[in-house]
C-alpha cells in the first residue's frame, strides 16, 4: 500500500491548538470530562472487591492565558485507578489530574449502583440489593476534600395514623441520603446499616409470603416520621468517631398524599 503525508505525521507534528496563549483574560474554574461511564471495582468491608459501572466527571481549573485543557489526559488518568476504588484512590487521582494538567485546583464526582446480597428475615433466602452511592472530592493545592453520599431506599409506616386509625396504619417507601466526611475510610455496608436500622423497616428484593408477614409486622411495631428518620441516623452517626461531618435527608413518598415529607440533618 503507498504511503501518505498523512500516514508519516507523528503527533509531535501535529500542532497543539489548545496549549495556545488566550488572551481574553478570564481564568476557568472547572473544565474537563464529564458523563464519562467507566467500570470500575469498589472495597468491601470484608476485603473483596465490587465490580460496577461508574459515571463519572473529573476537572481542573484552567489558568486564563491557557486557551484549553488536554481532555485526552483526564481519560488516561481514570483508567490508571479502577481498582480499589475508595478515598486513598480518590485521592490519588485528584494529585494524578493536578500534576499532569499542571492545575491548582482538582475536582471529581463518581457515582455507581453498589449492590449488596441479603438474607430474607425468615426464609433466608438471598438476593441483590442495590444502594446509589456517589464520591465528591476536591483539591486545592494539597487540601483535599472528599464527601461520600450513599442513599437506601426503606419503609416507614407512620406514627400519627397508627395512633388515631382502628384499624392498620399507612406506610410508604421513603429514601435516605447520607452525606459524610471522615477522617478515614468508612465501609459502605456500615453506613447502608445505620440508615435502614432508622426506619420502619429495611427493604428485600426478594420476599416470600413468611418474609413479607415479618416486614410487615417490623414496620408497624416501629412507626417513625422523617424527622425521627433523620434524628435516628444522626444519633448513630455520634458514635462514629472518624466522621467529621454530615447531612443526612430522608423522603417519604407518601402513600396518602399528593406531596412528599421530607427532613434533613447537618452537623455543625
């Protein structure tokens, strides 16, 4: 086959558009990828390893006589850390994208399904559950900062309508968010725990009729508003030394009105 001008030019060649002088003087704040999906492998606490699918965004902040970033890099640098995907990584991955970039400030946002295998009450029975969990991590200079946001879904039978009705009470599903930072690494399972522990009931994938019997009965043995949602989580999370910082929501999707309830929770 003749070759072409084309086929001979190396990168080197090729000029670089984007590492040219701008000189409308603006300095950008965040520039980089984002929507990126990305497989990546997340801890367990007993050691092993998650196998999901990441979508991710990674930044950095762009000096105002530099006309645009290197997006291939911010590329490059994701697929050099998927394994053991916690705050050490994070971390890693922040300085990673400020010395490659040449950057003063690093930003990353990653968020996965996390699915973990449980046991029906009675029957025993096993099946997944999936929790939304999501890292939001920044660095400026050497300061990092890594938030870990992990929501359940759960069931909440209400306290008010149990205490007035004859007969039952109503329940709904609701959601909790956790937002935390700590000083060092917190399973994923432990926080899970905590928020399903506060409400009425945990929720199944997988229920028989035995199973669905004891849900039920927990529920309504352990009636709870969102604001005794948020107050539970944020009582359990006190006796988590490591953790610096936190908000905790919770959302009831109400089966008998046309409106949600919902609560929230920060430290101070």
């Amino acid at each position: 086959m003749r070759e072409t001008a084309t086929d001979k030019t190396s990168s080197e060649q090729l000029e670089d558009t984007q590492s040219k002088t701008d000189t409308r003087g603006v300095h950008i704040d965040k520039v980089g990828v984002r929507g990126m999906r990305f497989p990546i492998e997340v801890p367990r606490r007993d050691g092993s390893q998650l196998g999901t699918v990441a979508t991710v965004g990674l930044f950095v902040d762009l000096p105002k006589e530099v006309r645009g970033t290197h997006m291939s890099r911010f590329v490059e640098i994701m697929k050099e850390h998927t394994t053991d995907f916690g705050s050490d990584q994070i971390t890693r991955i922040l300085k990673n994208l400020q010395q490659r970039l040449t950057a003063r400030t690093a930003h990353l946002d990653v968020a996965f399904p996390f699915f973990l295998q449980k046991k029906a009450p009675v029957s025993g029975i096993e099946s997944p559950m999936d929790y939304n969990v999501r890292f939001v991590a920044s660095a400026i200079e050497d300061e990092i900062d890594v938030i870990t946001s992990v929501s359940a879904h759960v069931t909440t039978l209400c306290p008010c309508s149990k205490a007035i009705s004859r007969h039952g009470a109503h329940n709904q599903r609701g959601e909790i968010t956790l937002q935390v930072r700590s000083r060092s690494a917190i399973a994923l399972e432990d926080l899970i725990h905590i928020m399903e522990q506060s409400a009425s009931s945990e929720l199944f994938a997988l229920l028989k009729r035995t199973d669905e019997k004891a849900v039920t009965e927990r529920a309504y043995e352990n009636p709870v508003f969102v604001e005794d949602v948020v107050r539970n989580v944020a009582v359990r999370l006190k006796e988590l030394p490591q953790i610096t910082w936190y908000q905790v929501e919770a959302e009831n999707f109400e089966s008998i009105h046309s409106h949600n309830a919902y609560a929230c929770v920060q430290s101070g």
